[in-house]
C-alpha cells in the first residue's frame, strides 16, 4: 500500500497537495448550521442523477414513437427498472428542492457578497444549466404533459420579435414537438448539459476553495485571528474539511436519503407533483391536458410569465420578467450594497425584506402550480377566479422585484442599520 | 447536542409525514374515494375475473403480460390459461383485445383505449366513481351516459350485474337546462348495490395494480430500506459526534 502510495506520488507528484488542499487542509468556519448541508447534499444528488441515468439509456428508446412504451418496459420488465427511474424522478425533484435551500442559505447569510462574487455567479449557471437539463429530461418520457410542456416552454421563444417564430421552428426541428425534438432534448440530456454541469461544479467548488467559506455569522473567518489546533497560520475559527465536515455532510447525506426512501417506496409519485397523473397517457398533438403546467420547480418562474400581461401588442413581457427574475439573482452582489452578511446583523428591513421573497416565491409557485385556481372557489365562493387569481399573483411578481428594488434603495442610500459584526464565530451548541 | 439533533431530525420527520397523505392520494380530487387496497390479493383475483369477462373484449392492457399476472396474482398458468386467457395468446404475450380498431370506432365513435395506465392517469377514485355512474340516457348513440364523464361513448359493461340506473333530473331553471341530480336503480340487477361497489372496488384495485405492478414490491422492500438507513444515519451521527468531540472542547 505504501509502495503503491509512492509508486503514484513519483508520477504525480501533485496529486496529494490537491487532495491536502481542498480536503485536509482546507480550512472551514467551525460554525455550519443546518442549512450547510445542502451543497454536498447537491453533489450527491448530481451523482444519483448521473449513475442511475446511465442505466436508464440502457433501456431507454430515443424515438416518439417507442420514447412512452420503453420507460413502462424499464417499469414493467426491466429488473429493477421501476428503483432506477423512481430514484432518478424522485432525485430530479429533490435537486431542486437541495438547491433552492441551497441558494437560499446564500441569500440569507450573505454568501454572495465579495469576495465570493465568482462563486455565486458560477451557482447561478448551475441553475440555468440545471433547468435545461430537468426541462429537457421531462420530455423524454413522452407522455403527454411531456409533449405540451415543450411545446408551451419552447413557444415561449417565439414571442421574440422578428426572428422568434423561425427560431420556435429551427428549436424543435418540426412544426411540433415531434421525433426530432425528442432526439435532439435526448442528446442535449444525456451528453452536452451533464458535461456543462460537472465542470460548472467542478469550477464553483474550485472558485469557492480560493476565498473560502462564508458561514452564518457572515464572520470573515480568514482574515480574522490565526492559530488553531492543526496549524499556527490558518484561521483560529476554522477546521479541516477532512476529517470533520466529511464526517458531518455524511449525517446529512442518511437523513436526506431516508427523506427521499420514504418518497421512492411509499410516494413515488409525491401525488402528482413528482410525476404527473397526466404524463401516463401518451403524447398526444390532438388532445390538450385540462391544465398545462409544468413541473412543480419551474411554477414560480411559470407563475410570473402567465401574471405580467401583453401590451404593445406583444407577449413578450412575461417572458422578460421570467427570465430577468433569474437574472436579478444572479446579479444580486451589485444590487446589495451592504457591507454585513449575516441577516443575523443585518437592519430589521433586510428581514422584512427577506420573509416577502419567500412568502412571494412560495405564492408563486401555488399560483403556477394550479393551487390558488382551486382554492379560491373554496375560500371566496361566488368570486370570478381569474381576477382573484390574478390580483394575488401580481401581488407576489411585485412583492418578488420588490425585493431586489427595496434591496437596492435600502443599502445605497444608507438605510439600513445594521448591528456590530463580531470578530470570532458564535458556535450555539 | 444529541437533543437538539434529534429534535431537529424529528421535526423534520414529523413535517415531512403530516404533509405526505396530501401528496399520496392518487387523482381523482374531490371523488368519493375508492378504498382499493393493491395488496390485498383475493380483491386482486376477483378484480382480473371481472376485467376477463366483461372488459377485454373492448380494452386492452398491452404493458401487462399473462405471466406476469400469474407470478403476481398468485395464479397458476393453467389457471390464467384457462380461466383469464380467451384469446389465444401466448402465456408470455401482453393482454390486446380482439377487438377490430376499425369496427370500435364505427361501434363507438373512438378506439377503446388501452386500460394499463388508466389509475394512474385517472386515479383509481375515478376508475370506481365512474363505474358506479352509469345511467340510460335514449339521448346518446349507444342508449348510455355518465354523470362522472358526461357523454362518455361508453356503455355501462357491468349493467347485468347493477342493474339499470336512471337519472333523477333537478327542476330545469329558466334558461337552462335540467341536470342530472342523483342516480336512481330502475331495475336491480344480478348484484345487490353493496356486493357491485365491491366488485367496482375490485375491478378498480385490478387496475390500480396493472398501472404500477412494482406497488406490490417496492413498499415492502421500502421498510427494509428505510430501517436500513435509519441505523446507518444513527451510526453516522455517532461517528460525527466522536469526531467533533475536539472541536467542542476547543473553543
């Protein structure tokens, strides 16, 4: 073993100061809550997502006209096939719960804030990246919530003047979402976004390992005091990732697979939000859902598209405040001018500020999802439901860009105040 | 520490299993519920007699093989041969109707669809609602109409073991017209209404198996996989709290 050990090291001299400098001796905030979870929890679902995908090719058979009939044979006939596809649409889903949690932890603790500015903007790629990737995965199946998704997603370019409607068509390959999209999402799926995804991690971890952890006192741990146990020279406040947040991500990583067990055995189809009643019928141009709409993770962006209305005679508005709802995130490091991270010294109005962006997300997405349309009937009987509908989602696309707005105005012109930063990490256990 | 852990594992837990029963039913929302039990196998059985003998000449269930049926219902080959198969397939070959496309949408006005994914696409609360909801409307081609799916093309293939239902009609308002308020039994059938709920119930069951065959399989694999992770994650946590014994007394 020690032979072999300085067998490679000859060869590669470089590879265990690699290992020392992103493992042993990097250097974390010894105060990781909860919500520090969330990023290896991403990495293991970006495993899950890329292993049990490979054995779904396996099956799989790229063509409209087979797509449906080959994943009820990886269900039916496959030996367990229906463990493989159930962990691979249950891991989909939970992605994205992992990274919204995981991008929420940033905005909560400052993390986007310099000097992690690259890191954030990389996440953000991630994002973009990951909801190609879901959106295209979503139609492989072929079902019919497949078929009009992609159609609704992809029409959604052609609302761009002049060239939107050849572009809708050079998308699709078709007039419709046909055989050539389905190969086309297939090798975008299995080969071209995975790569892009795996080296944006690899680049997010890699950029995040130069300036180090944020934590949630928002504490600039490297330029604080030094000395600790392992090492004179490295922050007093920090420990080595390897062996201890190794040790603590994989207390994570049971409790987060015992969560997505429950869901794989006993709900894999969550009641619908996982997999959708209307994606076990075939894709069929000829017959529309009742209710079109995507999967659960893209309702809130979805929701903000249908509320903002045309004018101008263009449609085009929805699709800008969709995407720029994206965008303003990205950019977030130059909306927020404030020098403290931690909403834990952050002004009451950074709070407010904070609690509105949830609550108007998580509004969002019941608006996108259908669940507002079903429950105002209940809740206002005898009130037209689209202007009800209407009056809340627009309401919460505000309270969404009044976030950024507010965020903007409060840090540039000074008002907020903010409580005095410690030098030294609070640990509360 | 271990309490804090635990409490914020048990919260978590406690969350996630209030909210489950929203998202575990199955479609058909606002539906009567069905009270299908897909591993009860007796219900299973008599749900395949029903679907052999009254809905195979119409409907296909080309995901699900005669074999599979077998090894699942815990039938013989012999007694699926006999007893399920009558149209000469192979005891390997998947279940397709001999009904001509051709002639069904003449019959119909539509091609009978293919029944495998039906409770997952309808839910089995429909599957059983719908089942129940048949009654004579001399207004519809086929004589038959549906207060669950108004104007389906489907006559009612059970009503020798219903009965007739007849539609009791609301006092039309001005301007509109009568609706269909409740169903009423003109003419019992073969079945008390009782014994035909649970045969819908077992017809529905039936099917809500052939949608997912590996419903039968994967709860009672999923206890083992969940015990299995709870102790690993125990273990874990105690690994994690040897380790981090030195962080604790170092600050």
């Amino acid at each position: 073993m020690a032979n072999l050990f300085d067998w490679v090291n000859e060869r590669a001299p470089n590879l265990a100061p690699t290992f020392r400098k992103h493992m042993t001796e990097y250097y974390a905030p010894k105060n990781f809550n909860l919500w520090y979870y969330f990023g290896s929890l991403a990495i293991l679902v970006l495993v899950n997502q890329i292993v049990t995908g490979i054995f779904l090719t396996m099956n799989y058979k790229t063509s409209a006209l087979e797509a449906f009939n080959s994943v009820e044979y990886i269900m039916r006939d496959v030996e367990w096939g229906w463990l493989i596809r159930y962990m691979h649409s249950t891991g989909a889903s939970l992605f994205f719960v992992v990274v919204f949690l995981h991008m929420f932890r940033g905005i909560m603790y400052g993390s986007f804030k310099r000097p992690r500015e690259l890191v954030w903007i990389l996440g953000m790629l991630i994002f973009l990246v990951l909801m190609a990737e879901a959106f295209m995965g979503y139609v492989l199946p072929w079902g019919n919530m497949s078929f009009w998704g992609a159609k609704v997603i992809i029409s959604l370019f052609g609302t761009i003047p002049y060239i939107g409607p050849g572009l809708v068509e050079w998308i699709m390959g078709d007039f419709l979402p046909a055989d050539a999209t389905l190969n086309r999402f297939f090798a975008l799926h299995v080969i071209a976004l995975p790569l892009v995804l795996l080296l944006l991690v690899v680049l997010h971890l890699a950029a995040l390992h130069e300036v180090g952890s944020n934590n949630p006192d928002g504490v600039d741990v490297k330029h604080g005091p030094k000395g600790n146990r392992w090492d004179a020279s490295k922050p007093i406040d920090a420990i080595p990732f390897h062996p201890y947040y190794t040790v603590k991500d994989l207390v994570g990583v049971g409790f987060f697979l015992l969560i997505a067990a429950f869901i794989i055995f006993f709900a894999p189809t969550f009641g619908g939000w996982f997999l959708e009643h209307d994606n076990f019928t075939p894709a069929n141009n000829l017959v529309t859902p009742s209710h079109i709409k995507p999967s659960w993770y893209f309702t809130p962006f979805y929701a903000i598209l249908r509320m903002i209305p045309s004018f101008f005679g263009t449609a085009i508005w929805g699709v800008i405040g969709m995407f720029g709802s994206i965008l303003l995130l990205a950019l977030l490091p130059w909306i927020d001018r404030g020098e403290v991270r931690s909403v834990r010294f952050r002004g009451m109005g950074y709070r407010i500020a904070l609690a509105v962006l949830v609550i108007s997300f998580l509004s969002l997405g019941a608006v996108g999802a259908g669940v507002t349309a079903e429950l105002i009937p209940e809740w206002f009987p005898g009130a037209d439901v689209t202007t009800v509908e209407n009056a809340f989602g627009r309401l919460m696309t505000l309270g969404y860009f009044g976030f950024f707005v507010f965020l903007w105005v409060y840090t540039h012109f000074g008002f907020e105040k903010t409580k005095p930063v410690p030098e030294r990490v609070t640990m509360h256990d | 520490m271990i309490k804090r852990y635990l409490s914020a594992m048990a919260l978590a837990l406690g969350l996630f299993v209030a909210t489950a029963p929203a998202f575990a039913a199955e479609g058909g929302e606002g539906l009567p519920s069905a009270g299908t039990n897909v591993n009860d196998r007796a219900s299973l059985q008599r749900g395949a007699k029903l679907f052999f003998n009254y809905c195979v000449g119409c409907h296909s269930l080309k995901y699900v093989r005669y074999s599979r049926l077998a090894s699942d219902l815990g039938l013989s080959e012999d007694e699926v041969m006999s007893n399920l198969n009558f149209t000469g397939a192979k005891f390997g070959e998947p279940v397709i109707s001999h009904m001509p496309a051709d002639s069904a949408k003449t019959w119909f006005g539509k091609e009978p669809p293919d029944l495998s994914l039906e409770a997952r696409a309808k839910g089995v609360d429909f599957i059983f609602n719908y089942l129940n909801s048949f009654y004579l409307d001399p207004s519809r081609p086929v004589g038959w109409n549906n207060t669950i799916f108004p104007n389906a093309s489907m006559p009612n293939p059970l009503w020798e073991l219903q009965g007739l239902q007849v539609g009791v009609h609301s006092e039309a308002k001005p301007g509109q017209d009568s609706v269909v308020e409740k169903l009423e039994l003109s003419q019992p059938g073969r079945m008390t209404p009782e014994e035909f709920k649970g045969a819908t119930r077992d017809l529905a069951t039936f099917l809500e198996y052939t949608a997912e065959p590996a419903a039968l399989e994967r709860q009672s694999v999923g206890v083992w996989v969940v015990l299995f992770l709870a102790l690993l994650t125990f273990l874990l946590y105690l690994v994690k709290h040897e380790y981090w014994k030195d962080v604790h007394e170092n600050h």
